[in-house]
C-alpha cells in the first residue's frame, strides 16, 4: 500500500466533507489534536480527530480507523442528543451505550460500513488496557467496556468481579434494544445508568483513565495475527453485524481506491501548488477555525444566479440585425432581433488581498465578500489564484489562500478566515514574494484589492512595470468606506502603473466588480 503522506490539510477536507455528508450538517468544522481524545462538541458543532499517525498498523490501516472514528462521530451528531465527558464513570458508561445505539442506527443508512467497523473494532481491541493494568473500581469500568462493545476482557479479573459486568452489560444491552425498538433518545438511555452503576457496585465520579490510540501496548506483528484477532472480534460481533469474512475486512478492498487516490491528489497538491514555504509565503496552519463565519449563502447564491449565463457558457443578446425577430423587444423600442453569443471566462487570475490594520474594523465582511467571489470562481470554473499578507511580529507575511491548482474548499476557507488583518501596506516587498509564483504560473490577470497606500510607491511602480513585462495585466480594486475615498485611492493606484483601477465602497460589490473585469477579457 501506498505511503502515508497525507498533509494535516487534506485531512481536515476529508473529514470534513464527510462528516458533513453523513451527519447531514453542513456547520460541522473538525479540526485535529494529538494531546486529545476523539471528541465531538455538539453545541460548538466541532468534532477534534486524532492525527491518523497515531494510529497502530500500515498507513491503509491507519486510514481506515481515522475514516470510520469520522463515521462515529458523525453518527453521534445526527443522533445523540448530548455528548458527556468521559472522564467520570457516569458519562463513560453513557457514551458508550450511545456507541453501541448510534452504530446500530447507523448501519441502517450505511450498511457498507460493517466491515470497516468490525475492522476499527478489531484495532480497538489492541488499544484498551490489560485490566491487571488498571487499579481500583475504574478496573470494572473498563472491563464493562471491553465485554459490552467487544464481547470479551483482556486479562482476568475476580470472579464476583466479573458476574458484575456479566449482569451490567446484559441490562445494558436491553436498554439499547429497548431504546431502538422504541425509539428512544439519549435522555432516556441516561436513565439507566445509575441502575447499571448499582450494578457493578461503583460510584458515578470515579475517574476513568485516557485510552487513546496513542496509548497503545504494542502492534500485531504479522497479517496473521490480524486476521486471527479479526476473526475472534467478527465472533463476538455476529449477533449485530451478521456474519462476514474476515479476508474481506482485512484487504479492505471497497477503501483502496480511495485511498489510492487521495494519496495521489496529495502529492500532486504538494508539488503544484503548496511547496511555496521555500519562496517565502505561509501557509496558514490552524485548523480549529470555523470557516462557516465567513460563508454568506444569500450573496453567494445571489451571485451565482447572476453569472448562471457564464456557466452554461451562452448568453441571449439582442441585436440590430438577426435570424429571429422578437416582436416584444421591437414594440418595447429595443433592438429587435436577439442571437445566442458564447459568454465564458478564460482568463486565468491571481488575486492579492489587502489585510493590513486598517481593514480590520471590516475585515469579516471582507473576508465574507472574499469568500463569495471564490465559490462563484470555483463555480464558474475559472482557473484562479489567492493569496493574501498581513504583518505577524513586524514581519511581512504573504499566505497563500488558494494556489492555482489546488481547489477552492473549506480548507482554503480555512485559510482565509484565520488571516487577521495587522500591519501597513508594503505591497512591494508582496509582490516580490509573488514574483517567482508569477513568472512560473504566468496569470493574465493580477488582480491586487486594497484600501490605502502602499509604503514604498516607487518599489511598487517597479514591480508593477516587471509584471507587465511578463505579458499580465495588473488591476487593482480601490477600497473605501465612501464612493469619494474609494475613488481617490483608485486614482492613486492609477498613479503606480496599473492599466485598470476600480473603486469599491461596498464590500459587497466586490465579486461583482471582479468578474466585470474578467469577463471583458
């Protein structure tokens, strides 16, 4: 199998996508942390994933635990109605009956996930402790855990012990059943367990050690054992999932395509467009940001109705002269005739935007404005770049929001939504940051938003002369809090070489103007 390279990023965008597509809820953000457990916070609608490296077996198995933890956890979005901490007894024991209640509610939508579970299961089964490990009543916990989702205990523990967990998890399992024949939600599972805490004669607080992949004691060591342990944890789970091949689950043949691919768009995502760190551009790293913030749906669909013309690539014009005569048009004093003329973007465009201080009492709106020409360009196709600076501890920071070969997704939302607007305006030292980007990719179109002067006009002049050199033309968007100031620093853009300037008072306006300018070209 392939080798495991897969950036943080693409990560976040797989797991994203398909949270968001099996729990049904387009707000969900996931963001991943080595120092947690997995955790979904549903009143922050925020799931925190372990990095798949932490994960024992070959990378096509690491894959496959990290896709089906996703899986769980959207689960747990779409039907847990809250989520309790497990460091306590009593939350523990809640969340792991709602495993066992939402993994039976979810293999109703999505059977095709009952190998991959018995898999992960399998895998889980090396993760959790030898219960000798374990001291004191948390012993009886885990060893509840272990017989209630896994069907055994690793280790022993004493007999009077043991008929505990035995009664426990058979009360257990008939309040899940009881649960899903009566479609009962988390609040009346929650019920239930201080009977089961009776039952195994502990105390709702008691605190229960950390098992995280992380964790681990050791890894199987041959394909063998694998499928030896696959089998053994298939047993155990047959009276939920059916009976299944343990060869099946180990290949994991449904996932290899999958993973095939993403692995080969991962390498080809880093040699186009995200090994820029050499050239002196960032790449903004954090992923606990909610692109959501930044997502206007009513300006973005407003927009995309407007350009559907240029997406079907034709547009009806009336004309003088034509074919067919349109008697509304004539009787209206419009030109009589109309034709069908071919309306499409070719120009390829490299975007800068401006997030120096003084943008930063309107930089959501800009960043919301920002976002909605991105979705519309990603929508109609166009072959675009953006990239965006600011000032990080008095040092000049160029981003790159969205390289030209990468696609526009919420991870390049991401991007844009954590840039923090700080600093002056020294757009020729930007621009000499870009210059190799430039004179590799060679847009027709650079395209610069900002709202002031830049600090070294001169410097600036001399970069936008080198530009045009190359074959592009420079263009630049003006932005003011009024028609007046807009205006004046369009002119003063003028002023540094640009063949086009723009002003824009309403941030708003902004996509509108930018696609005015590519779509004359």
């Amino acid at each position: 199998m392939q080798s495991l390279s897969l950036r943080y990023d693409t990560l976040i965008e797989i797991a994203t996508f398909l949270v968001r597509r099996w729990s049904e809820d387009d707000k969900i953000t996931v963001e991943l942390s080595p120092r947690k457990e997995i955790l979904t916070r549903l009143g922050d609608k925020r799931v925190i994933l372990i990095p798949v490296e932490m994960y024992h077996g070959d990378d096509f198995a690491k894959y496959r635990q990290f896709r089906t933890s996703v899986w769980y956890e959207a689960m747990r979005i779409k039907f847990c109605k809250k989520i309790l901490s497990n460091d306590h007894a009593f939350g523990f024991i809640l969340n792991t009956l709602e495993t066992r209640r939402i993994e039976m509610l979810g293999r109703k939508v999505w059977q095709g996930m009952d190998e991959e579970m018995i898999f992960s299961y399998t895998y889980q089964w090396l993760y959790r402790p030898i219960l000798s490990s374990i001291y004191g009543k948390a012993r009886t916990v885990e060893a509840f855990y272990q017989y209630f989702i896994m069907g055994d205990i690793k280790g022993e523990i004493q007999p009077s012990q043991f008929e505990k967990v035995v009664e426990a998890v058979r009360f257990a399992k008939e309040a899940v059943t009881d649960a899903l024949k009566k479609n009962h939600s988390t609040e009346w599972l929650e019920k239930k367990i201080p009977e089961i805490l009776k039952i195994l004669d502990i105390d709702s607080l008691i605190t229960i050690p950390l098992v995280v992949p992380l964790k681990g004691s050791g890894i199987m060591a041959t394909a063998q054992d694998l499928v030896k342990a696959l089998q053994k944890t298939a047993k155990n789970r047959e009276s939920d999932f059916g009976k299944v091949e343990p060869k099946n689950v180990f290949e994991g043949k449904t996932l290899q395509d999958e993973f095939r691919i993403l692995v080969e768009e991962n390498k080809k995502s880093e040699t186009k467009g995200l090994a820029v760190e050499t050239i002196g551009i960032s790449i903004p790293s954090a992923t606990n940001v909610d692109e959501t913030k930044i997502y206007d749906q009513d300006l973005i669909s407003g927009l995309k109705a407007k350009v559907k013309e240029w997406r079907t690539g034709w547009h009806e014009q009336h004309v003088r002269t034509g074919d067919e005569f349109d008697e509304e048009a004539y009787l209206e004093g419009h030109e009589p005739f109309f034709t069908d003329i071919k309306k499409v973007i070719k120009s390829r465009v490299l975007i800068l935007l401006d997030h120096s201080s003084s943008v930063s009492d309107i930089q959501q709106d800009y960043k919301k404005a920002a976002c909605a020409l991105c979705e519309v360009l990603w929508f109609l196709k166009v072959k675009f770049a953006m990239y965006a600076f600011n000032t990080v501890e008095k040092q000049v920071m160029c981003w790159a929001i969205k390289p030209e070969d990468v696609k526009w997704n919420n991870v390049a939302a991401k991007r844009l939504a954590q840039i923090q607007a700080n600093g002056g305006t020294p757009l020729a030292e930007v621009y000499d940051k870009l210059l190799p980007i430039v004179n590799a990719k060679k847009p027709d179109i650079f395209l610069t938003l900002s709202d002031g002067e830049p600090s070294d006009p001169d410097a600036v002049r001399a970069m936008v002369k080198t530009f045009k050199s190359l074959g592009i033309k420079m263009v630049a968007i003006g932005l003011g809090p009024d028609t007046t100031r807009a205006t004046i620093i369009a002119n003063n853009l003028k002023l540094l070489g640009y063949e086009r300037t723009l002003a824009v008072s309403r941030l708003n306006d902004i996509p509108n103007k930018v696609l005015n300018v590519l779509g004359r070209n």
